[in-house]
C-alpha cells in the first residue's frame, strides 16, 4: 500500500511532537487534478471506519477508500530539495508525473 522512508518517518514523528498530536494516525489523502495528475495531502487526524490503516517505519497510516487506488504503491520521502529546503515527496507509480529514479 503506502511506505515511508526512515527519513520520512523521522520528520512526521517529530511533527506530531511539536503539534501535541502523538497517537493520532497520519492521514494520506490523494485526488486527481483536471490534468490527470495527483494532489496530496496529509496531516494527523483520527480514523473513520471506512478508512485503511497500513504501518511503515513505525508510523500509523490512514487512508480513505476513495484515495486508497491513486496511493497503490506509493513511496513517501523528506529529502532536501536544495540547501536547507526539506520537503516531502510523494513516489506515486500511478501518477502520471511521476518519472522514477534512474538506476546508475
């Protein structure tokens, strides 16, 4: 279903520190922008019944059904995009702007 890297694990366990939001799940929304795209989102929210939970690095995961198909396989990261810019980037197989990384 949706995996999180050590990195990215690290950087959302730290958030629900600094948030006071420890023991809520991380919530992973997606949708299809008009262009076929995808848009995410996340943050920490209690779970609903129709939700999927998923467990990676330690971290609880909840998805609703109706995002669950466009996250199939997704890869959640928190890289430095340039010096001292850190962000979260999302590995989505299923987006069609998504362009893998090369093997060397």
């Amino acid at each position: 279903m949706i995996k999180v890297t050590q990195e990215a694990a690290k950087q959302i366990k730290k958030s629900a520190e600094q948030g006071n939001t420890e023991g809520l799940p991380l919530r992973i929304a997606a949708a299809k922008n008009p262009d076929g795209t995808i848009h995410y989102g996340m943050g920490f929210d209690e779970s609903k019944d129709d939700d999927i939970s998923v467990t990676s690095e330690d971290v609880n995961i909840i998805v609703s059904e109706t995002s669950a198909d466009l996250l199939r396989n997704t890869v959640i990261d928190f890289v430095e995009l340039e010096p001292g810019k850190h962000q979260f980037i999302f590995m989505n197989p299923n987006d069609p702007s998504y362009i893998p990384p090369q093997e060397t």
